[in-house]
C-alpha cells in the first residue's frame, strides 16, 4: 500500500481522477464556483510556469505576476482590436517568452538574494508602466469587456463552456510543463539547480539553460495571463503588482517546489481555501500567513513535502513491525516479509 | 534654486530614514543570512504601537512612544529572532525569505483587522515650523529627522568600531565559526543585531509616520526602498547602506520633480538593476568572493 502511494501508478491515477472531476464539476456548481475553479486552474498554470524557473532550475524570480499581467494585457488588447484568439494566445506565450530571455541575463551575473531583488524591481516596473502608459492599457480604468473566443464554431461565451475552455488548455500546458520537467532540458535545469559548476563541466551550456528557465517558466506565465484575460473580461493594473507575484512564489514553495503537483496543490490554498474558509471572513490572510510560516518552519519543502515523510514515516513504521514479527517467527521462512523488510 | 535646495533638503530627510532602515536590514543579512522581506512592515508597525498605546491605555504621546520603542525591542527584535529566524536558519535562505513574506502579510493584515484599514494622523515629535535658508523654505521636520538619524548613524558606528562589543559584533557577521573559537558568544551577538534593527526600525517609523501618516500600507514602499538603498549602497557596509539611503531620498525627490511624477518610483528601481548588473557589490561594498 505504501509503495503504492508513491507508485508512477498512483500518480497516474491521481491526475485521471482529478481530471474526471474537474470535468463533471460544472454539472453541480453554480457560475460562481466555475469561475473560482477556472480562477485555480489559471492560477496554477502560472505557478506550474514559477515552479519550472524557481522548483527545477533554481533560479528565483518574484516577477511571474507581471508575466501574468503581460500575457493578460497582449492578450485583451489583441483580442479588443479583433485578433482571432488563437493567435493572441500564442503572442502572448511568444512575448513573455522573449521578455522572459532578457530578465534571464542578470541571473547570469548575479545569484540568489539579488536575483531576486533584479525580478522584483522588474516586476514593479511592468506595473508603473501598466498604470501610466494610458495610451496602450487605458491606465487606472484598465481593460473591460474582453471578449470570449469562438474557437471552430464552439462559442465560450457562457461560464461553463469557457470553464471546459480553461480545464482543455490548463491540460494542455500542463502536460507541456510535464513534458519538459521529462526531457533532456528538464534534468539540464535540476543540474543547474543542483550543481551549476559540475553541470557546466559536464557540458551542460549553464549559460543558455539558465535563459532558457526563465523565458520557459515566464511564457507559462503569459499562457496564463491570456486564459485570465477572457476568464475575468475585466482587470485593471491593480491585478497584477508585486502581490500576484509574491502570492505565486508562496503557492509554490507551500505547494512544494520542484514536484510536479505542488503549483496546483499551493493555488488551491491561495484560491480556493479561502472561499470554502468563509467562517474566517476577513481573517483568512493572517491564518493563511501563520501557517505558511509554521510549515517553512517544520517542512520547507511544502505540503507535498510533508505528504511524503508522513508516507515514509508509515512504511518506516510498517518496516519496523514486520521486522519484529518477523524476529518472532524466526525460523519460519516466509518469502513475502522478507521482501517487504527487503526494502 | 531655491527650489532645488528645497528638494534636496527633504530628499535628505527621506533618505536619511531610507538609509535607517537599510543599515538595519544588511545588518540581518550580514550576522544571519535574514533578507527580512518584512523590513517595511516593521517600520509601519512601531507608529500602531504607539496609537494602540493611547488609544487603549490611554497614556500621553511620550510614554506612548517608550512603550512602542520597548514593544518594537520585545516583538520586532527578540520574538522575530526566536520564532521565526532561529528554527528556520538551518533550511537555507529561501524558506526564511518566504516565511518573511508571510510575516509582512500577517503584520499587514492584523493591523489592517484590528486596527484601522484608513491612514491615522501621526503626531510629529517636535512641532513643524519652516525655517527659511538662503530663500529656501525648509521644514524644521527635515532638519530634525537628519539630526536624529545623524545622530543614531554616528552613534551606531561608534559602537561598531569604537567598542569591544561593536568588534565582536562585527567578527560574528565575518566569520561566526572563528569568533566562535575566538570565544565570541555569537548567539548573544546575533540578538543584539536583531535589538538594534528593532530599535533603527522604531526610529524610522516615530519620524516617517508624521509625514506619511500612519497606515497599513505604508510598509510596501518603505521594505523596497530599504532593499535599494542597501543594494545601491554595498550589501556589506553600514556607510554603503547609508550613502545608499541618502542617494535614494534625493534621486526620488528630484525625480519626481524634474523627469515626471508618474515615474517617480522607476527611478530607484532603474538604478537598482544597473547598479546590480554593473557593480553588484554596490557603490562603496568591497567584492565579495562569489560562492560556488
């Protein structure tokens, strides 16, 4: 049972499951708890985009909000103009990912704490100028009335066809990102996370995988902003400062960073809990922070972190009494507990 | 003219606060490894400890003030460092910096929940008069806030490197494994840094929070401006983080001025990322030796 519970199998299970449900939900909830669901998913696209930068490839960046914002404004402002959704979609991933390239060249110079400080001025630039730029983001009143595509015939207009839209392209980035963490460039960026010297004198081109971390996990990011944009129709500059980005780096490090489920475990505590914690009212935040800080405290990997010691804890505990059964049958062969204490 | 030495007056002034909370923010870097990203909150806060203390002892101004400066010993000093930093240090930068987040928020939310989510006047230490210098006009607010902070400036370098305690001090953020054989007590060295952000923290907000009024909100700007003074100035020097400070107070002011108010807040964060890209040990830090 417990080998099973961190089985490739019991993954695939998981994620058919999960999908299965997100796919009859809409028949039982209102507009409003699609919308919020929809809101999970964006949420976590652009967290699954973090997580490829920060969990895989190490480098931190606090500026995935203003790729979100970025993506979300290329987006509304195509779309507004009457670009046909597909190709603003793809404009934005293409944007965020060129952007994304450039704000990967301090991380070439400069590490840690200020890397981070880099992507953090960067992100509340990309508000300055979401906020002042009148011309092209309309300022403060921001965009309204974007319109929801209408992809071969198939109108997403109403909740719950453009909620089937966001669960379609979530999968789709989804198994993207899982893709890449697969492939040859995702061990590249867990080599550069690890050990970027070794990797570089393995012949892993540090220099590149590093740009490429960041314009891979930003253009997620922009992915995301062009799904927010139809989803609220309305957002101003106010959507994206500095809080969404430090919001998705909190969803990925409570979700756990560098596992693959972490980004949607970590959205559903920022977007989600609090909906269905309504008894905390105004007060969601403060508990919110208190245990974000308790769990770096006791398990700084994140909620799936503490997901796995608690299953190794079991099957230490399972190991630990079948060795004391099996001392008390010494004698008795039993092929089956000697595999299990085998492990 | 006039105007000129107007903005450079009360840009020195900011600064001089800026530069405040950066000597206290790198000294947490420098003896722990803590990039306190609620450093803001903790200049917003001492100004509510000082209003909850009128408001519900109903004390006058000044025992109000000696209450929060304790207050900001106690919580933003001791209870930080114990709750929050010590159990966290062994996991490694990161997690510390998330954890301080989720302390801004926390600090944030709780004063926005049981205090006021509105600005709350703040009285100022001494009363505002504008003295008038070469046709300037200069607010008596603006020579006092770079009296005072001179003053916790020079006295704070005095103990660095005029006293025992300040060498030891200094020994603790060099090498904490040597001044420990030397027979430092590095722990005790570690808290007193954290006292004195508390104490640096409580300065700057008794003399911010008269200017800005006192709001919940206020931390956001202060947090950013004292990680870019510290950076612009050198990550490991106090003079880097006040020289740092002052640049920042003046470049904002000016700019606000001269180049265009909408941007105001661009400018700092431009010369922060050129300052990183081309000189990221900062404009008086020495280069550190990169790890690997």
């Amino acid at each position: 049972m417990m080998d099973f519970l961190t089985s490739r199998a019991f993954k695939g299970t998981v994620f058919v499951l999960l999908v299965a449900g997100l796919i009859i939900l809409p028949f039982f909830l209102r507009p409003f708890g699609l919308l919020l669901v929809a809101m999970w998913m964006v949420h976590a696209v652009a967290a699954l985009g973090l997580n490829l930068t920060l969990g895989y490839a190490g480098q931190i960046s606090m500026a995935q909000g203003a790729f979100v914002g970025i993506g979300a404004y290329c987006t509304g402002l195509m779309t507004l103009a009457g670009v046909p959704y597909p190709v603003a979609f793809l404009c934005s991933g293409a944007l965020c990912f060129a952007i994304g390239w450039i704000l990967g060249y301090p991380a070439l110079r400069v590490q840690h704490h200020y890397l981070a400080f880099v992507t953090l001025a960067f992100s509340t630039l990309v508000f300055l100028v979401m906020r002042n730029e009148e011309w092209l983001t309309n300022g403060i009143y921001g965009l309204t009335d974007i319109p929801r595509p209408i992809l071969f015939g198939w109108n997403t207009g109403k909740a719950k066809d453009f909620y089937f839209f966001t669960l379609l392209m979530t999968s789709i980035l989804a198994f993207c990102v899982w893709w890449i963490i697969r492939s040859p460039w995702g061990r590249a960026f867990v080599a550069l996370r690890e050990n970027p010297v070794r990797a570089l004198s393995l012949g892993v081109d540090t220099r590149r995988y590093t740009l490429m971390a960041f314009a891979m996990g930003s253009s997620i990011g922009g992915f995301a902003g062009a799904l927010y944009a139809p989803l609220v129709q309305f957002f101003e500059p106010n959507s994206f400062s500095l809080t969404l980005s430090l919001k998705l780096l909190l969803m990925v490090i409570v979700g756990g960073a560098g596992t693959f489920f972490g980004p949607f475990i970590g959205a559903a505590t920022e977007v989600l809990l609090p909906e269905w914690l309504r008894i905390a009212q105004g007060y969601y935040l403060i508990i919110y922070a208190m245990l974000v800080m308790v769990l770096m405290m006791f398990c700084p990997t994140g909620i799936i972190g503490l997901g796995e010691r608690l299953i190794s804890h079991l099957r230490q505990k399972k190991i630990s009494s079948e060795r004391s059964a099996q001392a008390q049958v010494m004698g008795a062969d039993k092929p089956g507990q000697k595999e299990g204490a085998g492990q | 003219m006039a105007a000129f030495i107007q903005l450079f007056v009360s840009g020195l002034a900011t600064g001089a606060i800026y530069a405040l909370v950066a000597v206290g923010f790198m000294l947490l870097w420098q003896t722990s490894q803590t990039i306190n990203f609620a450093q803001g909150e903790f200049v917003m806060i001492p100004a509510f400890f000082v209003l909850w203390a009128i408001k519900i002892l109903g004390v006058g101004f000044w025992p109000a003030v000696g209450i929060a400066v304790v207050a900001s010993l106690l919580i933003l000093g001791l209870l930080f460092k114990r709750a929050i930093v010590d159990p966290m240090l062994r996991h490694g930068v990161l997690p510390l910096v998330i954890s301080t987040i989720a302390l801004s928020i926390f600090l944030k939310e709780a004063v926005k929940d049981f205090y006021s989510s509105q600005a709350q006047p703040f009285q100022a230490m001494i009363p505002s008069e504008d003295l008038n210098l070469f046709g300037a006009v200069i607010s008596s607010q603006s020579i006092f806030i770079l009296l005072i902070a001179s003053g916790a400036v020079l006295g704070l370098n005095k103990l660095l490197n005029g006293t025992r305690l300040g060498r030891a001090m200094q020994a603790t953020a060099q090498n904490p494994s040597v001044a420990r054989i030397l027979g430092i007590p590095v722990e005790r060295m570690i808290m007193y840094t954290f006292l004195i952000n508390a104490l640096l923290v409580a300065l700057a907000s008794l003399m911010i929070s008269p200017i800005y009024l006192a709001k919940f909100t206020n931390g956001d700007t202060l947090g950013l401006a004292a990680f870019i003074a510290a950076i612009v100035g050198g990550f490991n020097q106090v003079r880097g983080a006040i020289v740092g400070g002052l640049i920042l107070g003046v470049i904002e002011n000016m700019a606000a001025a001269y180049i265009s108010a909408q941007y105001r807040g661009a400018i700092p964060l431009i010369l922060l990322i050129a300052v990183i890209l081309w000189r990221p040990q900062g404009l008086m830090g020495r280069a550190e030796e990169r790890t690997v």
